[in-house]
C-alpha cells in the first residue's frame, strides 16, 4: 500500500491535488517521456523503511556488499566521491506545496576502483609492474546524480549535466507498512530497443537484495533500539521536542560520500516523530522485546528474512505465472522421460527392413479394391499397427532415443533452476561463496 496523503479520503486528496493545495505524488520524470520503458518490481522486507533507504543512498556499501554482482561495483563508484579530484555536490530544492529534495552530483568515473587498480599493478618492491595499456576512446565526463524526494522517492541515473535527462535510471519507492516493516517497489527506466521480461529483472534483482539484507536487519534492530531509547530521553525531560536525533547522536560520518546520508538523516532526525503511528507502535516493540537495555527479540533465520516466495512472488502475478509455467514443463518432461524409457523396454528391437516390409504389405493390402469392408477395417487396423511400430521402434534407436531424452532432462533442470530463483535461495553456503569476491576484487592494504 502506498500512502499518499494519510489525513485526506481519496476524493479529498484528488479535489486538493486538482486545486493546487496538495503536491501530486513525487514521480521520476522520465517515467511519462515517450522512448523510455520501465520494468517493475515489488518485495517486502522485514527491515525499516529508514534504514532501507539509507542503504541506497550509500554508494560506498557497494564496493564491497555487492561485489559479486558483475560490474556492480564499478556502478556504486560512479556515485561516490574521493574527496579530492571528484567532490560530491549536494544540494537542497523546495518543491510545489511545501515539498522537499535533495539531489547530490559527483563526476561519474572510477575512482576507488582506479585506485585499486594501480594498486593491484604494484611488484612485491612497490615499483609499478608493465602492463599493455588497453587503448581506450576518451568519452565526455557524465555525471552521476542521486535524488531523495521526501517522504520515500529515490532515483539515479548518469546524465550529461544537471538538467540532461538519464537514458538509464533505477527509482525506488520504499514504503512503510508497519514498524520495523516496509514494502520495497523499484523500476529500471531506460531507452532500451527492446523491453526486458519483467522475470529477468525480477530475478536479477532478487539475487541482488539478497546480499546484504540480512546484514540490515542487525542494523535496523540497533537503530529501532536506540529510537525508542530516544523517544524515552525526550518524554523524561524537562522541555520535551518533536526531534529525536538518532542518527546524529549513533551515526559516526567518514567518508566523502556521505554527505547525501548526512542529510537523509537530518530529515529522519526532524519528521520520524510524527510519522502517524509510528512512536506508539514503536514503543510496544521495544517494551515488548527489551529487558534491562538488552533486546532478547529472537534473532530471525536467513530463511525468514529472504524468503523471495512470501516476500515477491506470491504478491506478484508475472513470477507467479512463471512459476506454474516452470511447474508444467517439469511434470511434462518427467513423464514425457518415463514413457519414451518405458517404451524403450516395451518395444522388440526390428530391423529397418521388417519394418518397411510390414508397412509395405499393409499398404498395398489396403489399396487393393478388391477387399471387402472388413477387410478393409482389419487391413487399415495393422496397417497403423505397423506404423505405429516402425515409428516406436525409429524413436527408441540409441541416437534419437538418447538424444530426446538429454533434451527432456535440460528442460526439466532449466525449468528448476528458473524456479529456484523465487523462492528462499541465499543459503549460508551461497553467502560464504559470495563474500570471496570481496577479496578477488580488491587488495587488501
């Protein structure tokens, strides 16, 4: 469920959208231009909305949370600032009807990754190694943006300046739908030629999810943790606020590529108080899981907290329909493999030539016009006998035989495979295979 105005009925919020009195709900504005298609895709976390979105707007936990994702993080350093050559700029614009946004900028080129690289091409003495240069087409520097539009809109994208439209972005709306619970809904704009299945992306991006969410869950704990705290600090003192600075007071900014962060988390800091509902609801979960400052809430399995089936595909009618798809091909292939075995073992081996020999006779019986009917019914009936042999005993010859059967199998493990990908799939194994990447991609210093 998405809110858009909690405090107006629909057709409140409508008459007051249409009057100027209430701000349309934020869109990404390549979305509405025509080239651009846009793929979809839903899941529910069991993490806060807050700490969700913090997450995205933090280019630096690419690098190393997502390093077995392809050109991921290559991706992540485009939006990241060494603070020196590539400063990140950040700025602050006020939308119509009191709306509120912040867009940072920052030259989108290699930067952590340079580094690491010429690190990589050092001998044992320190001295830089020869390598052949790939030579390489000089491009004009884009620039790669990141934009939070409040409450819950973020999108980036490389553009050729400030105002450029992106021919790729990916947009996130993560929504709140209870405490310590949110809804995550995600679109890939770009200028493609061709539309990407909605499965694919679906796929790739659970793959990609999965890396680091059971990660945010203990971060999301300590932060819920030391809101509520907060929240019992304010009501105890003397001149109690609407701000709660968590983030201020628990969060300790490093890096250059946090300044966006920074000002997320002011935002959060100054609103999260009156989010409707919020403060109540999280109050009971601290009363209700803390014990002498120590929470003893059962820490939640890996299953639980990626389970890609409770969390996306049961609420999502595309990877359903896969799903079924992939179920029908498994069954089909299955029996589809018994029968031609079982015909294998069923069928006397004949010669090609008994065979022709036996659909030759039938053939020329049933053209004589000399037969009654009978013996017409009787001459067609071993007719198709025949042939039906000759076919079943071509089929279960060791070639085709074998090959149709290889065939079979592929379709069935392809079909697993596919459907593998929506349900629970990021076991500890895969977790611990995963995280080698961190060290084949960079040097440890």
């Amino acid at each position: 469920m998405l809110w858009i105005s909690p405090f107006l009925s629909p057709l409140e919020a409508l008459a007051a959208t249409s009057e100027g009195r209430l701000s349309p709900p934020p869109r990404v504005p390549e979305i509405d231009m025509p080239g651009y298609k846009t793929a979809i895709a839903i899941r529910d976390f069991p993490i806060d909305w807050t700490v969700l979105m913090e997450n995205i707007m933090d280019p630096d936990h690419g690098y190393f949370a997502h390093s077995s994702s392809g050109s991921a993080p290559i991706g992540f350093d485009w939006y990241s600032s060494d603070g020196v050559e590539n400063m990140m700029e950040v700025k602050e614009e006020s939308t119509e009807n009191g709306g509120w946004k912040i867009v940072s900028s920052v030259n989108a080129v290699a930067k952590l990754a340079k580094y690491n690289n010429e690190v990589r091409s050092l001998d044992a003495k320190g001295n830089a190694t020869k390598n052949k240069k790939k030579k390489t087409v000089e491009q004009p520097t884009k620039l790669a943006t990141s934009t939070f539009v409040a409450p819950s809109l973020i999108y980036l994208g490389r553009r050729d300046n400030s105002t450029a439209t992106s021919n790729f972005l990916t947009a996130f709306w993560v929504c709140p739908v209870g405490t310590g619970r949110s809804r995550f809904m995600s679109a890939a704009v770009s200028k493609l030629p061709v539309k990407v299945p909605r499965w694919i992306v679906h796929m790739q991006l659970n793959n990609f999810l999965d890396q680091d969410t059971f990660l945010l869950l203990g971060q999301h704990r300590a932060v819920l943790k030391r809101e509520a705290e907060g929240h019992l600090e304010n009501d105890s003192s003397a001149a109690p606020t609407t701000t709660n600075n968590v983030r201020k007071s628990t969060y300790v900014y490093r890096s250059p590529s946090e300044k966006l962060p920074v000002k997320l988390g002011q935002f959060f800091d100054s609103t999260l108080s009156r989010v409707p509902n919020r403060k109540e609801s999280l109050m009971a979960w601290y009363n209700r899981n803390n014990n002498e400052n120590k929470l003893f809430e059962p820490w939640p399995s890996r299953e639980t907290v990626l389970d890609r089936y409770e969390q996306h595909t049961k609420n999502c009618p595309d990877s359903q329909a896969l799903v079924s798809r992939c179920d029908r091909v498994m069954k089909r292939s299955k029996v589809l493999g018994w029968a031609l075995i079982l015909l294998k073992l069923a069928v006397k081996p004949q010669s090609s030539i008994e065979a022709a020999t036996a659909t030759a006779t039938g053939l020329f019986e049933l053209g004589s016009f000399a037969l009654g009917f009978r013996s017409v019914v009787s001459t067609l009936s071993s007719t198709l006998c025949a042939l039906a042999t000759s076919f079943a005993n071509r089929l279960v010859q060791s070639k085709p035989f074998f090959g149709i059967l290889a065939a079979l199998f592929v379709s069935h493990y392809i079909a697993a495979r596919i459907k593998r990908e929506f349900f629970f799939k990021f076991t500890d194994d895969i977790h611990h295979e995963d995280i080698k990447f961190i060290a084949n991609n960079w040097q440890d210093l």
